[in-house]
C-alpha cells in the first residue's frame, strides 16, 4: 500500500502524517505552490520535515490558481485579517469572516484531485494523507469530515484503483493535534503555520492564534518562546 502526505509544512498536515507512521509507511509527500504569501516558508518547512521523516518531498506548482483567486492569503495587496484569540470560536463573527478572506476557490479538492494523479501511478490502495481538523471544518468547509466522504465517493469513479483519502488528525481540535505532536516529538521548529512570510512568524493571523492557542493549552511555553 502506498501512501502520499499532503505536506504544507504546517502543524496539522505534520502532525497527521507522524500519526500515520505510527502504523504505516509514507512514499511520498507533496506540497503545492500557488503563489501563497507564505510560500517560500511553506516550501522550506515541508522539504525540513520531508528529510527529517526520511520521505521523498516533490513540489507541485499551480499558477493558475494564483491567478483565479483575490483571497487575501494570495493577493498581497490585501491586508490578512487578524484574529484575537477570543475570537477564535466565534463562528458567526469574526472566525466567519477570517476564513472567507483567505479562502482559495476549491483548493483542497484541487489538491486531492491532484494528489490522486499520484497514488493512482503508485499501485493498487494507495492512500492519501491530509492534515485536516474538526476545529477548522465549522468556517472551512473543505476540512471536514462529509468533504473528504465525498471525495472518496468521487475517486471510486475516477481512479481506477480507488485511491482513499485518510485524515489522522479530522477527529481533532488544534489542541488536541499539539497534544498529539508533543507525544510523537514532532519538529516543532521546523513547522510554518502563518500566513504570512517573514523571518518569523506573524503572530496574529488566525492560523498562528489556533497554534498558540494548542500550545498554552498544552503548556508548551518554551516552544510558545521559541516559535513566537
């Protein structure tokens, strides 16, 4: 059986593929470039991750995608929203709003649909592993549950080896998948969960706020220092 990760570089695709290789084996990690803000820190932190975990690590541009979307989490004249993290469960306010900001037209199911390319050639059962979380799934959509059902629904019809799509952390909230990578000593420091792209991280963007967050929750204050 072979498996390919869907690798961001960021602590829920991380975390999802070190659960996975508590039982299985990975021949592959991809990570997809579509002109994102954090891009070059997304790639940097999936290939320091790829060679920590000994997997083969192949990016996929797609520019188009870049072209086909005013998200904020592309389009760098945009300001990125900012998120307190009070506001982090308010999900007909501020959350709400966060996610449409930066939502990317159908990114995950381009993704996977991409990602299947890949498995099918690699043989019959071939797994795809995606960092997706039940936290996130209440404003992105794309994270749940029901979408990856209906992803495998549709790769029943459109490989011909019906590639599956697995998610290791779906079950879980983003403290939860801390607590799980702390049990597994995942590299920390070598994740990128920001939006933005800088020296360090920005601290205030949704994604760096749910990270912090799983972090305090887990009081993992000397990673809180080190990445924050």
């Amino acid at each position: 059986m072979a498996g390919v990760v869907l690798l961001s570089g960021g602590l829920d695709s991380t975390v999802a593929l070190a659960l996975y290789l508590e039982k299985n084996s990975l021949d592959l990690a991809l990570t997809f470039d579509y002109g994102q803000r954090a891009s070059r820190n997304e790639l940097a932190a999936a290939q320091s991750i790829a060679e920590f975990y000994d997997i083969r690590h192949q990016i996929v541009s797609i520019p188009f995608l870049q072209e086909q979307t005013h998200s904020a989490l592309v389009n760098r004249s945009k300001a990125l929203p900012r998120v307190e993290g009070h506001e982090l469960d308010d999900l007909q306010g501020q959350a709400l709003e966060s996610a449409r900001q930066v939502w990317v037209p159908n990114r995950n199911g381009l993704f996977l649909n991409i990602a299947a390319v890949f498995a099918e050639n690699m043989g019959e059962g071939s797994v795809l592993i995606t960092g997706f979380n039940n936290e996130e799934a209440a404003t992105f959509p794309d994270n749940s549950q029901e979408f990856m059902d209906a992803m495998n629904r549709c790769f029943t019809f459109s490989t011909q080896n019906n590639v599956i799509v697995v998610s290791p952390t779906s079950i879980y909230s983003k403290k939860e998948i801390v607590r799980e990578g702390l049990r597994l000593h995942v590299p920390f420091e070598h994740i990128w969960s920001c939006y933005e792209s800088g020296d360090r991280v920005c601290g205030q963007c949704e994604s760096c706020q749910r990270l912090k967050r799983g972090l305090v929750y887990n009081d993992a204050h000397g990673l809180i220092r080190e990445l924050f």
